[in-house]
C-alpha cells in the first residue's frame, strides 16, 4: 500500500539547512498497525507529513497503491488525502460551533458528498466509536475522551485505506489513552492500515510493528510478536472498562 524510496527533506538553504529526512525506505502493507517513533528532531512529524501528503518531498518517490503521489501537485495532494487518508491528531481539532455529527460530516462536504449520504456516513462513523448518541452535542460538552473518539469518527467517516494518528492519546488520561488505543486495534483488526506517529514506548506497544527514526533516518525497523492488547490492559490497571465496539 504504501512505498517510500530515498525520500529526504531539506529545509532552508546553506548555514541554516536542515535535513530532516535524509533517505528514508519504509514499507507498509495494507492492514499493517506501524508506530513510528524517535526523539524530538529525529524526523518522525517530516515523514508524516509525507505520508499524509501534507508536504513535497525535496527528493525521492513516495507511492500509495502503486501511485506516484510523492511530487504531485497541491490539488492532486488533497485528493489523495481526502480519498486514501484519514488524519487524528493530538489536540483533537474539532470546530467548536459544531456539533459532533456535523464536524464528522465537514471533511465529506469537501469530498462533494451529497448531504443524505454524509449524513448517514457521519452517523455510521460516530456509532462505530461508541458515540452515536451524542451526535447533537458540541466539543465543549464531551469529554478529552469523546472529543478523540470524535476526532476518529471525522476521519473514519470518508472511509480511507489508512489511518494516520499524531501523539493520539498524549492528551488523554491512562484510562481514555487505553479505551482510544483499544479503538485503533478493533479498526485494525477489522483490515484498516493504522500508522500512529509517538514517542510514548507504551503505545508503541500496542502495536505489531515498531519503525524507529533518528536524525532524518530509520535506524530500526521491527515486528512486535506479542502487541500489548488494550482491552486486557485496561482490565488488568483499571479493574475493567470498555473499549468502544472492540
């Protein structure tokens, strides 16, 4: 699904150039769950930018299904994200005069989806993480927890290849961390490509594979034999809890 070959970034020019990828070769197969970890500097936040088509590559190719997408334009960039991409990010991102089902539905307006069909598809997305009752509420009466599950709802609801989270659950309590967690694994065990993008080694865990990033190149790649499952890790710290349709 996706393939990368050689991809650097190079910002500025110079005294003041920065290599922030530096020829980099990643893999991911369709229904793979990836972490990508490292340091700050180490050029994990680059490469998703790059993977998340939000930024050109200096050089290198990056393709998705077989596609060249690495040098595309601005508008073939966004079409890729909004058809293939679905983003989830730390601070969740949501508009605040929203409602729930509306701030699900706004990526899909940019789709040219007609309003029956994303309403039923934002209505679809928000009952899949556990919140289809709270679709009329705005972010200021959920919870960080909600507000996340929101926030992945948005990007479920366009029905991508893949899922690209940034630091999802760094601000979130252990507890909603361990329930959102559980979310990403029920999705990926349901065939969706999930790439989360941490320096936390915990939720690294959770996941089957393991790429690690230090300036601007992979310096390990590993499979992960026994992923932590977030279900029982919830059980076993919390004395028990619910993951959202696990």
């Amino acid at each position: 699904m996706i393939a990368i070959r050689k991809l650097t970034k190079v910002y500025g020019s110079g005294d003041t150039k920065v290599v922030a990828l530096a020829g980099v070769d990643l893999d991911i197969a369709s229904g793979e769950m990836v972490a990508v970890m490292g340091p700050s500097g180490s050029g994990k936040s680059t490469l998703m930018n790059m993977v998340g088509c939000l930024d050109r590559p200096t050089s290198g190719e990056y393709f998705i299904d077989g596609k060249e997408v690495g040098q595309i334009d601005d508008n073939q960039r966004a079409e890729v994200r909004n058809r293939h991409i679905g983003f989830v990010f730390q601070a969740f991102n949501l508009l605040a005069k929203l409602t729930a089902l509306q701030n699900v539905e706004t990526p899909l307006i940019y789709r040219g989806i007609r309003p029956r069909q994303r309403h039923q598809w934002a209505q679809e997305a928000l009952d899949r993480v556990g919140l289809g009752h709270r679709g009329h509420h705005r972010p200021s009466q959920l919870s960080g927890g909600q507000q996340q599950r929101v926030a992945i709802a948005r990007a479920l609801a366009a029905r991508p290849s893949i899922l690209l989270a940034d630091e999802p659950t760094g601000a979130l309590d252990s507890r909603t961390g361990q329930e959102v967690l559980g979310l990403f694994q029920a999705l990926n065990r349901e065939g969706r490509t999930v790439v989360l993008v941490t320096h936390d080694e915990h939720v690294a865990a959770h996941c089957k594979r393991i790429v690690r990033l230090s300036d601007g190149l992979i310096v390990s790649d590993e499979a992960n034999a026994a992923p932590l499952d977030a279900h029982a890790e919830l059980h076993r710290l919390f004395g028990g809890g619910e993951v959202a349709h696990a």
